[in-house]
C-alpha cells in the first residue's frame, strides 16, 4: 500500500483508494490491497480454481466464512436442502475455509448469519478498509466508511490467492439528505426513494457518499441498509463517513482493535471523512421532510413510489422504451395503471435479509404487530439476520410477539430475498418483502415482490394489504 500524499482536498473515497493502491498499469487498472475477504457458499469454484493451480490462500487470516445463501431456515440441517448442488456447494465452504485455515461460523455457531449482518456484527468491518465479498450487497459495509464491493467468482479466487485485485478507479457521488424524517419513514424509505429520484442505473460508474443531517442522525443499523441498497442504484459502492455513532458501535466488537491498537485506530479513523472543499463528480440532494413510506410497484428498485400513490400510467411517459417496461412490468406484476397501491392485497410477507434483518428492524416491524393478528391467507415469516440478532430478538421477547401474530420464526439465512435455498413464494403470489431486489423470480418462478421497510411489511402483515403503517401507528397512541 502508499500513503497518501496529497495536499489537495479529498474526497473519503479517494483517502482510503490511494491508501491500497499497490500499483497502477497504464491502462489505467490499479492493483488494490484487501484487508478483509468475507467468503460466502457460493465460492466453491474459487477455492477450485486455486486448487487446480496449486496455489494456496495467502492470507487466510485476513478472510471470514459463512454459509448463507443456501442454508435451509427452518432448521440447521444441510440435508434438509433438495438441491444436492447447493448443498454440496453449503459443505464445500466449510471444507475449504477448514483447508486454508480461514475462520468460520458454521450453521451450529451462533454467530452464524448473512455476512453482511454477521461482517459489522463481529466488528470484522472497519473504517477505512477495502472489503470485498462474492456478493453484491458488500456495499453494505460502507456504512462504517470503509470501501466495500461485490466481486465475482474469478475476483474471489484472485484475492485468495494474491490478497489484491485489479480495478478500474470509479467516479465519486454525494447524496446529500437534509431534515428530520417524519414517523413511520426509515432508511428503507430513504434509499428506495432516492433510487427512485436517480434511476437504478442513476449511479453506475460510481461510488456513493451518503452525507447530511438525516444520514447523520442515522442509527448504524439504519445506515447499513442505505448502504446496502447502493447497487440497487447502480453504484459501486456506497459509503458513509465514520462518526462518533460509528466509533460508539464498533467499540468492544470481538475483532475490532483493543486498548493502544483501538486509539491508534480511531485517530486514524477521525481523518477519514471528506475534506471541505473535496469535489465530486456528481451531487444529488434529497429533503427527509418530502420523503413518505415507500413502496414499489414494478420488476426494478426504482418503479418506487409513496404508499399513498397509484400505480403509474405508461401511456403517460414519452419515452417509448421505457413506456415498454413500464408495461411488461405491470403485466408481470398483475396490476393496472390507475390502482390505489393500498389496495394492493399480499399473500406473503417477508422480515429479514441483509437489508433489513438486524436487531433494530425487527423491533420496529415488532412494535407495529403487537396486539394484532396475521391477516387471513397471508404467510408471514421473520428471518433474523445472524443468530445473535436471533437470541437478542428472543432475549426481548419479540419472537413472542411474532408468533403469537401468526408469523413463523426462522433461522438466520438469506432465506426469502432470493429464494436458492427453498425459500420461496409460490408462481403468481405477492409478497410484501424487506429485501432489495423485485426482479422477475427473484422470490420464486413467477413471484410478485413489492419492497418495503420492516414496518410496513408489519402493517402488511396485519391487514393483508399494502398499507400505510402510519394509520397503525396513529392506532396506537
């Protein structure tokens, strides 16, 4: 790595980018260094690639395993998985993380979890680091304001190998949110709103720096969904400078620096938010106060709209290709230009994912059911995110409050959010879900998704429509 030794102003990006930068070709792709690799069960043909090469891992104490993506959640046995290559592909990771001497949380350790939960959990994610996962939420770390990105399979195998990766140097955005959010609006409402004001294609070439009073006042857990959703975006990367609230979460996790190590840390964390005058490529503004709970309508993140909308009218966009999505959309999703989104009935709902399966979420989805019943036909599950957010959840009672409601309380995994494992709704179905993608099938061949805060997949739940979770809070007082 060099040390940075520029006198102009920087943006936080720039900061921790020179910082890895170990060189630079002329085409312009820069070797960068990794100081954290989270490996998932979906890097069984990256740990092959280097065996076929005779390359062991180099720094296996620099990686974390955990299986998630194909892990059943209604039990913590592999064998229960009909697919035998996504079973095999579940072992395989243990197997090999075993190999290489790289720890693991398997499926009977606690702290087993979706990585992007168990990763700033564990305190395994850290300002100013360059984190990389098989995975393209691994935005979500830069909540702690560190550089986290998705990488595919050939990228795994090289980090593996070399503990440094090509990449080409993206362009900086700032999102700038200003205001005090209005009751019953949440993180999830501030990204699915912002994806809808800049496109899901808004911020391709990009890494994003969420900035603002709003993003400031941000629980951590609140801003590890903004993050998250950063690809939904279009982004690289998203990022949030590192604060005193980030410093207040990260102290006493069980990796991150202890004693002289921890204050050597936090000064050097203190210096990494964007100077004054840094410029950036591009600058986005958003007002708290003009944002409502949100919901989508579409097969995109950005087909979002508040909950007291109706759905869009193609006929009424100009662009013909867009018009054309608009209504492939509409076809798939069962909906009509005109409907009244609180209309909208649900036959599933789902609490849980990377987005929004923390402790933090679950508590407000929990304050919205308690003293209310799952609406009739409706299959409502709650998934915690790692198996402490689990044992924390119980610990509080909210798995009481869950099931006493009707919903079923599973184990930690990806579960519902893209459906390998099993978990999924059924063709035609229509599920108010917490996770980040409504793609075509992403819940299952010929499911409908709408994503939602936990909140209002709460008052979903309860009244077996797309509703206004604020009509509920309002119950409640």
């Amino acid at each position: 790595m060099t040390e940075n030794v520029n006198v102009f102003p920087q943006t936080m990006f720039d900061k921790i980018w020179s910082k890895h930068k170990i060189m630079e070709r002329e085409d312009g792709q820069v070797l960068l260094y990794v100081d954290r690799h989270l490996v998932q069960d979906g890097s069984a043909p990256a740990f092959e690639m280097l065996r076929q090469r005779g390359i062991p891992v180099r720094s296996p104490q620099k990686a974390f395993a955990t299986p998630d993506h194909y892990v059943p959640t209604d039990s913590r046995d592999l064998s229960t998985i009909t697919d035998s290559e996504k079973r095999d592909m579940a072992n395989a990771l243990m197997n090999d993380a075993k190999a290489a001497g790289i720890e693991s949380f398997g499926l009977n350790d606690i702290r087993q979890g979706v990585l992007h939960v168990l990763g700033p959990e564990q305190g395994l994610s850290l300002p100013g680091s360059v984190i990389v996962c098989g995975d393209s939420h691994t935005s979500t770390h830069g909540a702690l304001g560190a550089l986290a990105f998705g990488i595919g399979a050939t990228e795994v195998s090289q980090v593996l190998a070399a503990q440094s990766l090509w990449q080409r140097k993206p362009k900086t955005m700032r999102i700038t949110v200003n205001g005090t959010l209005h009751a019953g609006v949440s993180a999830k409402d501030i990204i699915l709103a912002i994806i809808a004001k800049i496109g899901a294609a808004g911020a391709i070439g990009h890494v994003i720096e969420y900035a603002g009073s709003t993003i400031k006042s941000l629980s951590m857990e609140a801003r590890l969904t903004v993050c998250n959703m950063s690809i939904e975006a279009g982004a690289r990367a998203g990022m949030i400078a590192p604060d005193q609230t980030t410093f207040d979460y990260l102290k006493d996790k069980p990796f991150a620096p202890k004693g002289a190590e921890w204050e050597n840390s936090l000064n050097q964390w203190k210096r990494l938010a964007t100077d004054t005058y840094a410029v950036f490529d591009t600058e986005v503004v958003l007002d708290a106060e003009e944002i409502s709970p949100m919901v989508t309508w579409g097969t995109s993140p950005e087909n979002a709209l508040p909950i007291n909308a109706r759905v869009p009218d193609p006929d009424a966009v100009n662009d013909a290709d867009k018009r054309d999505d608009m209504n492939r959309a509409l076809k798939y999703m069962g909906l009509n230009a005109g409907d009244q989104l609180t209309d909208i009935k649900v036959d599933r709902v789902f609490i849980g994912s990377c987005t929004n399966g923390r402790i933090e979420d679950l508590r407000s989805a929990a304050t919205v059911v308690k003293g209310r019943k799952v609406a009739e036909g409706v299959q409502a599950w709650v998934v915690p995110g790692s198996g402490l957010v689990k044992a924390q959840a119980e610990k509080e009672g909210l798995d009481l409050i869950f099931k006493k409601a009707g919903f079923q309380w599973r184990y930690a995994g990806c579960s519902m959010c893209l459906g390998t494992n099993g978990d999924i709704a059924l063709p035609g179905e229509r599920c108010a879900s917490t996770t980040n993608r409504n793609f075509v099938g992403r819940q299952g061949p010929g499911s409908r998704t709408h994503l939602l805060s936990p909140m209002m997949a709460a008052a979903a739940a309860v009244t077996g429509k797309l509703t206004d979770v604020r009509t509920l809070l309002e119950e409640k007082v």
